[in-house]
C-alpha cells in the first residue's frame, strides 16, 4: 500500500507542476521522424562508401582480365605464331581484347606496347604516364625473333566515377585510372 501511495503522490506532485515551456518538452520528447532524419545523415557516405567499393571490385576484377588477355596473346608471340601469320599491331590488340569482358571499351581505352630486347638485362621501358598525368602514346610493336626477350605491355584508361578525394583511386590527370599489365619472356626458337 506504501508503494501505491508514493506512485500516487508523484503523480499528483506531477500534475501540480506548472506546464512551461508545454510547446518545446512535447517538441524534445517526440521522435516522430528521427529514423527517416538519421537515415537521411548516414545515407550519403554509405552509398558513396558502397559505390567506392563495388569500383574498387571492377577495377581489380578489369586487371585480372587485362593480366590473362596479354598472356595469353603474349603466348601467341613466344611460339612464333604472330611473326609467322604477319600479325599487324591493330590485330594483336584486337587478340587481346578477344579475351577482355563486354563492358570494357577495348577500342577506346586499350593500349598495347610490344618490344624485343636481345637480352633480359637490355630491357629499358618507357613510363607509361607522362609529366601531365597522361598515358604515354610512345608505344611500339616489335615482336622480336627466334630467342629475344619480349615485354608485351597493355594498358587500360579506367574511368573513375566516385569522387578521387572520398577514394583516391585516380593514378591520371582528369580522375582516370590506368590499369596495366605486363608480360616478359624469351621467344622459343622457331
């Protein structure tokens, strides 16, 4: 009984309060619409997060393919296939991008370089980018002989959609990427 008479009086005391400021207690207590407000502050980053990360899975899975395409058209010089056939430079970045997937735009943003060395210690290769942040357009196609040492190099301009200062993805002048992929053998003696 003790306790019902305390649950009464506070209740009573309570009510005998004066209702100031009635308006901004019912404003601070309501939570009508907090959810909708928070989601509103956090939806920003996280889709800017979740975006960064599925470009950052593009980019990595867009290397792979890069790395498989130039091995496997790289091949086709070590066996003395390319030299044999005539095989322009247009053609062999066309092998390659046989081996790219369909949402990369291989005419466009593909550039092969292929240079024969006499020895593995007479490799010298030129920097893909310039001074400006653009891909070098010094590129070669020299697929070598019987027994040179060839470095069949492809490089893929990837165009960055999340903002660079949120990911830092951008290795180029304009917020562009490159991806590159490199290939180094000795040609079999055909």
């Amino acid at each position: 009984m003790h306790v019902i008479r305390c649950i009464k009086t506070k209740a009573t005391e309570a009510q005998k309060r004066p209702r100031r400021f009635g308006l901004l207690n019912r404003f601070r207590r309501s939570s009508d619409g907090a959810t909708a407000l928070e989601f509103g502050i956090v939806a920003l980053p996280f889709l800017g997060l979740l975006i960064a990360i599925f470009e950052t899975t593009m980019i990595f899975f867009t290397q792979s393919a890069i790395e498989s395409g130039v091995a496997t058209a790289g091949r086709m010089i070590r066996t003395g296939q390319v030299q044999s056939q005539s095989i322009s430079a247009d053609d062999f970045k066309t092998l390659v991008c046989n081996s790219l997937s369909g949402y990369l735009n291989c005419s466009a943003n593909l550039s092969v370089d292929v240079r024969s060395f006499s020895d593995f210690s007479a490799v010298s290769l030129p920097d893909a980018v310039d001074g400006d942040g653009n891909l070098n357009q010094n590129l070669d196609y020299s697929v070598g002989g019987s027994t040179d040492v060839v470095v069949v190099r492809a490089f893929y301009v990837w165009d960055i959609v999340t903002p660079d200062h949120f990911t830092g993805l951008s290795n180029m002048s304009g917020g562009k990427r490159l991806i590159a992929a490199a290939a180094a053998f000795r040609n079999e003696p055909f």
